[in-house]
C-alpha cells in the first residue's frame, strides 16, 4: 500500500487503520491465505509464526510424559485448536490458565489423529 503509486495518501490514510488491524490479527495468529501472505511484511509473519510457537510451548510444557512430538496448535481470532499425540498425557487445565490462551474465547483439544475432539 505504502509504495503503490496508483493510492493517494489520503486513501492510504484511509486504509491505514484496516491494515495495522489486519497486521495485529496476522500477527497474533489468526490465519489468511497464501495469496494474502504474500502480500504481508515478513516481520508480521515473524511475529505470527513467533506467537505461535510460544502458544506450541506451553502445550507442550502442560504435557506430563515425552509424548510432544507432533503438537498443532492454531489460532483464528478468539479461537483455538490444539492437537496432541495420542499418548500424551496432559493437563488442559495448565495451558488453559496461561494468560495467552486466557484471553482466547473458545478452544477444541484433539488427542491423535482420529476424531477426539474434547
């Protein structure tokens, strides 16, 4: 937007507001397409891939035996899906009380690859 010659600046400054909405939603790991990636700044991909690592890691630390190979963890806006190996032996209730998934609304844990949605 920034370097498009074709948008004046007052509609930059328009779209000014949508885009750092949209940056922030990125970059706390609500998903877009890859056509839209492309069109993102790479430190907003950082910072998302960055957000949810940290989300990935505290999974994996409420996870009570060696079975963490494997942990998905995704995020779109207020929503959150975590996916554990089978033989995992976790407490939800650990990740559940972090301040990062505290402020996330709804959530659905997966035990394996089946259907176990909890």
């Amino acid at each position: 937007m920034e370097q498009d010659k074709n948008v004046t600046e007052t509609g930059k400054e328009k779209l000014r507001p949508l885009m750092l909405e949209m940056f922030n939603l990125v970059s706390t790991g609500t998903d877009v397409s890859q056509e839209v990636r492309r069109l993102l700044p790479e430190d907003i991909l950082k910072e998302r891939g960055e957000y949810l690592s940290r989300l990935k890691q505290i999974v994996s630390d409420s996870i009570e035996n060696d079975k963490k190979k494997g942990i998905v963890v995704e995020r779109d806006n207020k929503f959150y899906y975590v996916q554990c190996p089978e033989k995992s032996v976790i407490t939800p209730a650990k990740f559940m009380n972090s301040p990062e998934f505290k402020d996330l609304e709804y959530g659905a844990l997966r035990m394996g690859e089946g259907d176990n949605l909890i």
